[in-house]
C-alpha cells in the first residue's frame, strides 16, 4: 500500500463506520480506535471506539487513514 493510499482525499471519502487511526499533532505517529461518525467537506467527524463518544473537533483528511490490519508497525 502507497502513502497517497493511505491518506484520504476528496475523492474517496471514507464511509461512516469504517475504523481508521488518526495522526498525532505530537510527534506525527498514528492512533488507533477511532471510526468515522460523518464526513464534510473540511473533514471528519469521528467516533471514539472506546467510550462510543463523538469528538468535539474534525479532523482534516491527511490526518485520517483506514486502520491498519497489520501488527506490526512497518505493515
């Protein structure tokens, strides 16, 4: 999978409910446990998977990626 597979554009909006990781303003890394509540045109809404609550912000595409299948960190 390329990088431009994993950053989502205007495109391919990711539908809501599909699990995706999100990067951190820190230092750049991804989280896990998030799904998409809704998606706009300045970007997404999503859903904590842990406690089932929406966050209070969107998150820009670049910054929202399907998660990963993978177990390991460099799959």
């Amino acid at each position: 999978m390329s990088e431009s597979d994993d950053i989502t554009d205007a495109r391919s909006p990711l539908a809501p409910g599909t699990r995706v990781e999100v990067q951190t303003g820190f230092d750049g890394s991804w989280s896990t446990g998030f799904a998409v509540e809704d998606h706009a045109a300045s970007g997404y809404r999503l859903r904590r998977q842990s406690d089932d609550e929406v966050l209070p912000t969107t998150f820009g595409r670049s910054a929202v990626r399907r998660e990963r299948n993978g177990s390991m960190w460099w799959v």
